[in-house]
C-alpha cells in the first residue's frame, strides 16, 4: 500500500493544478 503514496499524491496534485488552470480561465472568459 504504501509504495502506491506517491501515485496518489502526484495525481491529487495534478488535479489540483489542472482545477487551478480552468478556473482562471473560466475567470478570463467571463471577463472578457
């Protein structure tokens, strides 16, 4: 169990990220 930790958190991260990118840009489209 404990060597799938890193699998995880990067993919908790990447969609962290990817959720961050498409609020900006739903902020960029409303916006415009």
């Amino acid at each position: 169990m404990f060597f799938l930790f890193p699998f995880y958190t990067s993919s908790c991260l990447l969609w962290f990220f990817l959720n961050i990118i498409y609020s900006e840009q739903a902020d960029i489209a409303l916006s415009a």
